[in-house]
C-alpha cells in the first residue's frame, strides 16, 4: 500500500462513544485496517464489536487469532486478550497485564509499529492513566503517526493528556474534526523510510514479552517496589524517556500506573484492616459483657479499653477511606454498556 493503511486506536473509559463517533463518518470502503483495544472487564461478554458495527458501515468483529489483516475493516481486542500482529496476521495474546490492563494499547501499538514500520497511524482516545503513550512513542520511532485526540472534547482526558505532555503527538485533533483528519492520514503517502531497530533495554524486553519469550537474565535494577499483580520484585529497566517497570513474569508498569494500582492495594488493605478491627470490638464486647455477668471488674475494664481502642481506630481508618484520593485507582466507564467497565 501507498498510504497508511493500519491504524492502531487505544482508548478506555469514555472509550465506546468516541470510537461511535469517528467509525460513523468513516466511508464504507476504507483503504486501511483498523485495530482498536478498550479496556474492558475480563470475565463479562464484550458487545463493543456490535456496538461499533451499527454505528459504522465497516465491518466490525472481534480479532480472531490467526486471520489475515485486511483492509476496510475493524479488528478488536477480546476479552482478557492483547491484539498483536505478525506476519500481516493477527496474534492474540494473554500474555503479562500492561499497566494493570489486558487488551492494552501498548502491545497493540508496539508490534504494529514491529510489523508496518511508517505505514501506522496510532491514535490514542479518551481514558484515565496513560496506556498508549509508550506506544505511541514505538510508532513514531518507525516513521509512523501519532495522533491523540484533544483533551477538551474527551470524555475522560488522562490518556490524551498524558501523550501530550510526554510530546509524543504529531496531531491534536478535536473529535468534531478527528474522521476527516484521519481519512486524510490514511490517503497521505507512506514514507519510503528504513529504520533501525531501537536498542534500549525497554523496547527490546517489551519485545520478547509480546513474543512470549521469558528471559532468564533480566535486564535493569532491582527497584524498591513489587508488582501490584504477582508480589514479584518490579526492575527499573533504563529507558531514556520515562520511568518504566517490570516484574519477572512481565507484568509492565510506568510510573503513574504503578502508583494507581498501589492506590487501589492501599484501599484495599485499609478496608481489610477495618473489617477486623471491627470483628475485634464485636467479639471484645461479647467477652466484656460476659464477663460482667461474672463480675470479673478488673477483667472487664481492661477489655473496655481495647474495645475503646479497637472502635477508634476503625473510625479514624473509615474516615480516611471515605476521604477523596489524590489519584484514583479505577475510572468506571460511563457509557451506556455495562459490560465495558473501564480501567
């Protein structure tokens, strides 16, 4: 093909209403593949392929592993699976969570970007955190374009912004104006560029991740942290554009991920210890007030204490649970399909 024929478009909460748009002003013939991943619930049914068929005249369907990547239609990411490509053929994967997710952006975008080199056009969406941006840096680094809606017409702005301020956008487009940009980068020629392949440590690791290649000799330094999602110890794999973490399963982080999902372990553990500090009053009080039958007075006030103690601390853990945190942990999708829950 002449023109950039694969677009790659990573998106999560706000994600289906923005896709609807843009696949309706798409015409029914297209020159290219679109690949599109949202973060969704692992273990509910997906209908975003019918929701995005009948707001568009482009066949859409979930990526079956194996299938040739054909033109004028929308492939998307399964459930628990990251869409990937090789060989011009779709490759499901269930490999390591990226960023706490699985379909990611990431993998989607960096083996795309392996795959087609200039002819790529990414396109990072409305979200929270910021799934995509690597990817997007992947893509540019082989000659493709990087596109990221413009924050003020997302429906949640984290992930545009964050591409943005990491400058890895060629265009901020407004969604109004996104399907007409978008048709005019898929009919612009592709150019005739070779590019070597990156040698740091993050893309070449990331690579053999989205290979299923374990490695025995781990690149970085051990860090300081463990992954939210094994308990593993997490390195810090040099990268020189940004902090970025993996475990030895391979279970990505960078740092804004990490510290949300550290966020949601905080709550978690805060809300474990509440229930047992209230199971403690509960059986506390039991054993006072039997005691007290017994007239057991210095038994009983000791036990008036702890339970006294037990109840404050609950109290002050509650307080601080229901309190606004500083970064959330999860943003829930607000679109009308319950069974896209965003990430």
């Amino acid at each position: 093909m002449n023109g950039h024929d694969i677009v790659v478009m990573g998106a999560s909460a706000g994600g289906v209403r923005t896709l609807r748009t843009i696949f309706a002003a798409f015409p029914p013939t297209l020159p290219a593949a679109i690949l599109v991943t949202l973060h969704i619930t692992p273990d509910a049914p997906s209908v975003l392929p019918d929701l995005l068929g009948r707001a568009s005249r482009l066949p859409a369907g979930h990526a079956v592993d194996g299938e040739p990547v054909e033109e004028g239609r929308i492939y998307v990411a399964p459930p628990d699976h990251h869409l990937l490509v090789r060989g011009g053929a779709i490759v499901l994967s269930r490999g390591p969570r990226e960023s706490g997710a699985r379909p990611a952006a990431d993998p989607m975008f960096r083996s795309a970007a392996r795959e087609y080199g200039p002819r790529v056009i990414g396109v990072v969406l409305s979200g929270g955190l910021d799934d995509g941006t690597a990817g997007l840096r992947a893509i540019k680094a082989r000659g493709g374009i990087s596109v990221v809606q413009a924050p003020e017409s997302a429906l949640v702005a984290e992930m545009p912004r964050n591409a943005i301020a990491e400058g890895v956008a060629d265009y901020i487009v407004h969604l109004d104006e996104l399907p007409a940009r978008l048709l005019e980068l898929i009919k612009a020629p592709a150019p005739m560029v070779t590019v070597s392949r990156p040698s740091d440590d993050a893309e070449l690791v990331a690579a053999r991740v989205d290979r299923g290649v374990l490695y025995q000799t781990q690149p970085g330094v051990p860090s300081d942290f463990t992954c939210p999602d094994c308990g593993g110890v997490l390195r810090l794999i040099p990268d020189k554009h940004a902090s970025h973490y993996r475990c030895q399963v391979g279970h990505a982080w960078n740092q804004r991920s990490l510290l949300a999902a550290q966020v949601e372990r905080i709550e978690e553990s805060l809300w474990a210890a509440v229930r047992a500090l209230e199971e403690h009053a509960k059986l506390t009080r039991r054993v006072r007030d039997d005691l007290k039958r017994r007239n057991a007075r210095t038994v009983v006030d000791r036990l008036d204490e702890r339970l006294s103690e037990s109840e404050h601390h609950a109290r002050e853990i509650r307080k601080l649970l229901l309190k606004r945190f500083d970064e959330p942990a999860t943003v829930e999708e607000e679109d009308d399909v319950t069974q896209q829950t965003a990430t």
